[in-house]
C-alpha cells in the first residue's frame, strides 16, 4: 500500500456486519513490515444461510467505512485459505495413538477469541517431545502415553479452559448476546465459570434450505479494492501435482442430487473459497454421473491452483507421496587408483521456488524482506548427487560453498544436513555477478584442490545459466553441463 | 555423463579435473533428516571475505528497471456451448 496510508503496529478486528446476527464470523487487519497490510475474514461455518459465500462477504466488507480507506490504493499481493477448528477444549479429541500424537492446530489447541495457536503448537510440541523421550528411556516406545497427562497439567490447558464458553455463547446466543456474555465470561468471571458450554450440534446442521434462506446479493468486484475468486486463487501459491487425482468423491451421486442440490443449492460450490468445488453434471454414456470435484487443474498457468479441501495451503514440494528414496548402501571401499577425491559443491540462496516473487514498486528489483528463502533447488540436486557419489565410495570428502550474506550460513546448513562435510562462506554485502561468482570460486578451488565440482546448472532467481562454464573456462577444465546422470570411471580419465 | 539435449540424450566423457553442472532429472534430493539437522550443527563453517580470496566483485551491469510478467485476468462462466463457440470465435479469435 502507499506509504502515505501505512501506519506500521495498526491493528484492526472486526465482528457483526456484513454477516447477520446467527452467523459468526469477524475480520482482522494488521499493518506491518514494509507498507504491507495482512487483512482477513473468519465465518463460522455454522451460518444458517445457504446462499452465503464466505470469499464474498470478505470482498463485502471491505467496502466498509472502517476497512475502505486502510485498503483503497494499495495492491493485492497474495491471497489465501485456511480451516480453523474452533471446537476448543470441548472438541479436543484423544491425544495420543500407537506412534504419535496430535500437536498444535491438528489436536485443536487453538485459542479461539484470541484468534491465536502458534503458542498452543509450540507447548503441545515441547509436552509432545518430553512424553517421547520418556516412552523411549521406559523402553515402551509405542505410544507417548503421558502426553495427555502432560497437557492436562500445563498452562495450555488452563488458557484453553478459561476461554471454552466463548465461542458456544455465540454459537448459542448470537452475535450481540454472545459478545455480551464473552465479556462477562472473560472480565468478571475470568474464565473461572462453573458451567461449560457444550457444542449442541454439528455444523452443517444448523444450515437453512435453499427456500428458507434470503439469497445475497453480492455487489460484482470492482478489481481494484474487491476482487473475484479465480484471480484471487491464482495469487495462492497452492502447488498440487498436475496428475493429483479427485480426491473428494461422491459416494452417492443420488443423495448428493436430493439433499445438496435439490433442499440447499449446492453451498459447497460457495463455500470452497478457490470455487473449485462443483457438483452434479452429465452422465456420460456408460459413466457414472460426474462427481462433486475439488480440482488441481483451475487455470491454465505455470503456477497449479486448487482448492484443498482442507484448505491447508501446501508451500512444501510434494515429493513425500512416493516416500523417500532409500539410501543407497554405502561402500567402504573407494574406486580403484583414487585414493582420495574432494567434491565441491557451490550451492545459492535464492527466494524459496514456492514463493511468488513481488517486485518492488520502484522497480529496482525483487522485495526478499521477509520472504521465505532456500537453497536453489539445482543446487539441491547437485548436493544430493555428491552425497550419492560418496556413499558409492566415489568421492570421500564434500565442500559446500556459498557466496553472499550472512544468511547463507542456514543454506549451508542444508547442504550439511544432507550429507555434505564442512562448509565455506565468503561474505558480501548482496549476490555478486556470476562471473565474479566464478572468479571467487575460481581462488576456492585453487586453495581447496577438489577433483570435481558439481553445481547447479543455474539459479532459479536470475537465470544466468553461466557460472559453470564461466568457472570451467577460467580454471582452463573440462566441463559437462546439463547432466542427467554421472559415473565416475577409474582414476577419471577418458577410455 | 550423459546430457539432456534437444530431442534426445548425448552421453560424453571428461577428464577430471572437471566442472559437472546438474539438470532437473539428475536425481531426487533427500529431505534432511531430524539427526542429521542436528549433527549440520557441529559440522564445521569457515567464513572468507571476497579480500581473502583476492578477488575485486564489483558489479558490472546496472539493473535499469523490473516488472512483473501481466496479471491474469479472472475466467468467465458461459451459459451454453453456442455461447462458448461464439465467443472462441468472435472474442478469443482462436477458432
């Protein structure tokens, strides 16, 4: 947003409109980091109306006096959507099970009316962690039984406590009734009341036919300060296997005709908030009728949209479907005529390749402030490949490098927790060209005397696709680029 | 080693010394496991300064400017096939 509207540490919560009395829900806004604004919209999805959109009452309320003018002028930058579970302490289900526990969000410590979990994952995680270690110094180590106990006995679970009836009242009472029994709960009784609330019902339950329920009217966004939804997901970083199969299938294709589209209207095609849920359709000869889907496949673009069911945005590569590859059997020996072989493996510090890049408004360059970063995943590829090579008793000792700012130390860090055995750092103020990147590089192997340096063909960030040869040439060595698959033969001499 | 060229693979041998620079389909990278986070920490980092190494990084190009790639605009919902026929034809010009 302009700097002129920025008012860093502004924080803004909101409850009631535009959502009515029955239906539960606020918004938050948060002025931070470099004119940046973090806004966002809580429903409950116990709302009673069919026919509310939870991402259009979003764009609803900021044409709000009170959000307008934090927004107007500014530029939308991400977007994205999440399941809360706000059962609280009644909800919590059993803890532990043979070889694991539930921690944070997944068990639902979350603290509702402070809209706050992130020190409810830390202490789940810190009792988590003491319970197995005690499972495993007992000798019992198939479930971390005490865990239960160990979270009963913490401040988490007094904090959980004093804040159960919240979101029942509301639940119970409504919007204006519910505040003012949140208000008596929290400042007069403290939390301490003698009653507890209980969750009356499932959330769908409470959910009003398609004919019992006014239909909204939502005003169509202006794509300045309201926006629609597929232009909104594109701005999701969601990342899905393309071939990810329909992962939400219809059981009964009848029921779902009888009861969500014929009493409700389909509420699922606007509750989803990438809009990638939709229900009904043809039959196909010799098919069965096309299902209720949540897709992978939304827009035709580099970056893969979806609406997870469970609206939990992946950031990380999906690679753990297939498990991990096994380690290859590491041999003892090393290769014939080469007693020792040092591998060095520069490796760069690039805006994580998840991250979608925001260039700054002057268009000096890319924003990195507090931008998630990692290790240049050719780079990655190449560590691995030197790990393998040594674990194949090829190479027995590996160097990692990187060259840059202080944070780079945490890339080779990386590179060390894969496998490599030491790292160097050399120091400066921004990422230096790649030809001086070559040149520093060039004096590394002068001083460090590798036998083989595998690297990258490039980084993701510039693209230079130049270092390598640059190196090969000033070091007057052999180069082999683009490489799908290394064997090293003998003492590394042609046949 | 072999290397991804156009349309095919061309497999090449180097004398070591040598450079090997790595393509995407060179292997799948491991995720670190917790232990061995834990040993990274004890692994030893030496820091160097471009002096150390004798070598001059000063920049030799200017970035001018950066933009961004354009923004997608948001997809339409189309009543009928003749409609999305029509509009193929007379809007997106592609059939």
């Amino acid at each position: 947003m302009p700097a002129s509207q920025h008012r860093p540490g502004l924080i803004q919560h909101t409850f009631g409109w535009p959502l009515d009395h029955r239906t539960y829900g606020g918004s938050w806004m948060y002025h931070f980091g470099e004119n940046l604004v973090s806004y966002g919209f809580v429903v409950g999805l116990d709302y009673p109306n069919t026919w509310l959109s939870p991402f259009d009452e979003m764009q609803r309320l900021k044409t709000h006096p009170a959000i307008r003018p934090h927004l107007e002028g500014g530029r939308r930058i991400s977007y994205g959507a999440r399941a809360l579970s706000e059962g609280g302490l009644q909800s919590i289900p059993r803890l532990t099970f043979p070889g694991g526990a539930l921690i944070g969000d997944a068990a639902g410590f979350l603290n509702v009316p402070k809209i706050k979990g992130t020190h409810a994952a830390m202490k789940s995680g810190m009792l988590a962690a003491e319970a197995v270690a005690e499972a495993l110094s007992d000798g019992r180590p198939a479930e971390p039984a005490s865990f239960t106990a160990r979270v009963r006995a913490s401040w988490l679970w007094q904090e959980l406590r004093g804040v159960r009836n919240i979101r029942p009242a509301f639940a119970k009472y409504g919007t204006i009734a519910g505040a003012a029994y949140s208000g008596l709960d929290a400042m007069l009784l403290r939390g301490r009341a003698p009653w507890t609330l209980r969750h009356r019902h499932a959330d769908h339950a409470v959910l009003d036919s398609a004919a019992a329920s006014a239909p909204i009217d939502y005003p169509k966004p202006d794509g300045r300060l309201t926006f629609d939804r597929s232009s909104s997901v594109f701005l999701s970083n969601t990342n899905h296997a393309e071939d990810q199969p329909v992962h939400l299938v219809l059981r009964d294709p009848a029921r779902w005709r009888a009861v969500n589209w014929d009493r409700f209207r389909s509420p699922e095609s606007r509750y989803c908030p990438a809009g990638r849920v939709r229900g009904g359709g043809r039959r196909a000869p010799g098919r069965r009728w096309v299902r209720t889907r949540c897709r992978g496949r939304g827009c035709r673009s580099t970056r893969r949209t979806a609406c997870t069911a469970r609206r939990a945005t992946s950031r990380t590569r999906p690679r753990t479907s297939t498990g991990r590859r096994p380690r290859a059997a590491a041999a003892p020996t090393t290769s014939a005529g080469c007693e020792t072989m040092k591998l060095l493996v520069p490796v760069k510090r690039v805006l994580d390749y998840n991250v979608k890049p925001r260039v700054r408004a002057d268009g000096s360059g890319v924003d990195l402030a507090g931008s998630k970063m990692s290790m240049n995943p050719f780079d990655e590829i190449a560590v691995e490949e030197a790990v393998r090579l040594r674990e194949r008793g090829v190479a027995t000792e590996i160097v990692a490098v990187s060259i840059g700012v202080q944070q780079c130390q945490e890339t080779l860090r990386t590179a060390l927790a894969m496998g490599a055995d030491r790292a160097l750092l050399v120091l400066t103020e921004a990422a230096p060209e790649p030809l001086a990147v070559a040149k520093l590089l060039r004096a590394l192997v002068l001083r460090e005397a590798p036998r083989l340096v595998i690297m990258g063909k490039q980084a993701i960030d510039d693209d230079m696709n130049a270092t390598g040869q640059m190196l090969a040439g000033l070091l007057g060595w052999a180069q082999a680029t683009f490489a799908s698959r290394v064997e090293v033969e003998g003492d590394g001499l042609p046949p | 080693m072999t290397r991804e060229v156009d349309g095919g693979l061309e497999t090449i041998a180097v004398a070591l010394p040598a450079i090997v620079t790595v393509d995407l389909r060179l292997n799948e990278p491991r995720y670190a496991s917790l232990p061995n986070i834990m040993k990274a920490r004890k692994k030893p980092m030496e820091t160097l300064s471009p002096g150390d190494l004798g070598v001059d990084v000063t920049p030799r190009l200017t970035t001018l400017s950066v933009s961004e790639p354009p923004v997608r605009k948001g997809g339409v919902t189309v009543a009928s096939v003749a409609e999305l026929v029509s509009k193929l034809r007379s809007e997106a010009r592609v059939i």
